[in-house]
C-alpha cells in the first residue's frame, strides 16, 4: 500500500499543482490532498483507477490510483462518472462524503471530500449505449445533510436516481434529472425547492431512431415517502423520434413496436408539502415514420407491408393514502 500525499496550499490565482501522478500497475495506491480553499473543485473520472482534477483551473492528471482523499475547503465541486454502465453510492460520514462505485470491477474512483460550502453536482456521464438493454447508469443517496445545492444530472444514455435515507438541504434547493427517479418508502426529503425532471428520450429530428424496436420510459416514483419544500416540481417526459424501412431489399416489409412511458406515481403513504406552487405533469411524445418499400430483389415486388405498433402512456397519478 501506497499513499501519495499532494499538498496543496491556498493561494489566489496562479500557482497550485499539475501534471500526472501515476500509482503504476500493482498495489493500493491513495491520493490525499490536503490543504487550500477553492471555488471550483472538479473530478473526471475516465477508468476505474484513472481521471482528472481540475482545482480552480489547475488540472492534475492521476492514474492507477484506488480511493482519493480530498480534505480541502471548496465552495463547488462537481463530479463526473464514468462512461461505462456505472452504479454508484453517495454516502455521508458527517463533515465528509464519499461517492464510490458499487460494481465488483469499479468503473470510477472512490472520492471522499469535504462537503462544499455551495453546490454538489454529480454528472453519471455516458453509459455502454447498447440498444434495447437494461443498459443503465444508478446513482444512491443515503441519509444526507447538506448545506448546500445538490444537482444530479444523468446525462447521456439511460439513468437511475434512488434516494434511499433521509435528505436534509439546509434551505437548499434539490434538482434531480434522469430517467428514473425514485424516493423510498419512509425517506423524508427536505430542500427550499424540489425539482424531479424525468425525461427519457430516442432519436432526434436530425437523427431518428432506425430500430424496429423501441422501449422510452421516463418514471418518478414517491411511494409511502415525503418531500417538503417551497415550490416542488414533478415532470416526466417521453419521446420517440424514428423512421423505419426495410431491414433488407428482399423483405418488403417494415416493423416498429414501441412503448413510450411517462408517469409520475405519487403512492401509499406518501407526503407532498409544498410552501409554494406543487406540479406535477406527465407527457409522451411520438414522431414516427414506418416506411415499407416493395421488394427489389431478388424478384422485383409490387406490395409491401408496414406495421407500427405504438404503445404510449403519459399519467400522474395520486392513489393510496398519499396527501
């Protein structure tokens, strides 16, 4: 076991720390970074063991490193998973917390930090982007105190947000964005503003989705769970953009079977306390094209078949003894 130790004293402007710190091939190498208060702290993860730094501008390059250790003051931090299929824990150990993947091969670093002063946004990157598998980015959220904004966003490819302890925000605002959001039964949230956007989306007008088979599910689930805050924003969206021919010259026929989903569930037991305006609204959007030509070989055709099945959903819903 190795531990390599990066102080890093305060300082305005110039000055700081860069370059590469390489842990090599074997062993169990830590990177601590001690010392400093910063505005903007970022960490970019790339592989499991390797990723970026950038502190106030200045950018240092680690690879072949296991857990990193930042114990510096910082007003925001972001961090940034990887672009593999990553299932990931944030955890509060009090004045620190640590975001480290859950996968037997991790495919991200373990960061433990103090808590910004600020913001705390976590970006869940890219993912595999295998079509039509359960192909998904998961992010957990323990118990959590923060006196700060918490930002979540899933960007690119499929993501799954689950906040499974009790989340205080200190009269901060909450804002979650992915395809799949979900409070636990029991777990109370509590932020100054609470926004839960659940957009799943395939295809775009300048690129359409071609594949004959289409699954687009944009979900928050609030089951037997509460949310308090000043204005607390529900919303799920799904779209489908696609446009189907042929598979083959030869087979005059076109297929697309879809599903397209969005819905907000609002179950059990479940609280909404809202200081200010609550809203929830739930949309499915479909733009497609299923083109079947008649065959052109190896016999020229006359007829050609086209069959869309399309599925969509758009619902909020109140049920239970949900208030």
């Amino acid at each position: 076991r190795q531990e390599l130790l990066a102080e890093m004293p305060p300082f305005l402007g110039g000055g700081g720390m860069g370059g590469l710190i390489d842990g090599g091939g074997g062993g169990f190498d830590t990177l601590v970074l001690d010392g400093g208060t910063f505005d903007s702290v970022v960490y970019t993860a790339i592989s499991a063991s390797d990723g970026t730094i950038e502190r106030d501008g200045d950018r240092l390059a680690y690879a072949g490193l296991e857990p990193i250790f930042d114990n510096a003051s910082a007003t925001d931090r972001v961090i940034r998973t990887s672009n593999l299929t990553d299932n990931a824990r944030l955890t509060d150990g009090g004045a620190q917390l640590t975001l480290a993947s859950l996968d037997a091969i991790p495919t991200f670093e373990s960061i433990t930090f103090a808590k910004p002063t600020n913001s705390l946004t976590i970006n869940l990157g890219t993912d595999l982007g295998i079509p039509v598998v359960s192909d998904t980015d998961r992010l957990e959220i323990q118990a959590l105190n923060l006196a700060a904004d918490l930002i979540v966003n899933g960007e690119a490819g499929k993501d799954a947000v689950t906040i499974t302890g009790n989340t205080s925000l200190s009269g901060n605002p909450l804002s979650i964005n992915a395809e799949s959001i979900t409070v636990d039964l029991g777990v109370a949230v509590t932020a100054v503003d609470i926004n839960f956007n659940a957009f799943a989306s395939v295809g775009t007008l300048a690129t359409p989705d071609a594949l004959p088979l289409a699954d687009v599910a944009a979900a928050i689930n609030i089951n037997g769970a509460s949310l308090t805050g000043g204005n607390i924003t529900l919303a799920a969206t799904a779209s489908l953009v696609s446009n189907v021919t042929n598979p083959l010259a030869s087979i005059p026929a076109a297929t697309l079977v879809a599903n397209v989903s969005a819905q907000i569930a609002v179950t059990g037991a479940a609280s909404i306390t809202a200081s200010g305006a609550f809203t929830a609204n739930a949309a499915s959007n479909v733009n497609s094209t299923v083109l079947a030509n008649a065959a052109t070989a190896p016999v020229v055709g006359e007829v050609a078949i086209a069959s869309p099945v399309i599925n969509t959903t758009a619902r909020s819903r109140l049920a239970g003894n949900a208030t």
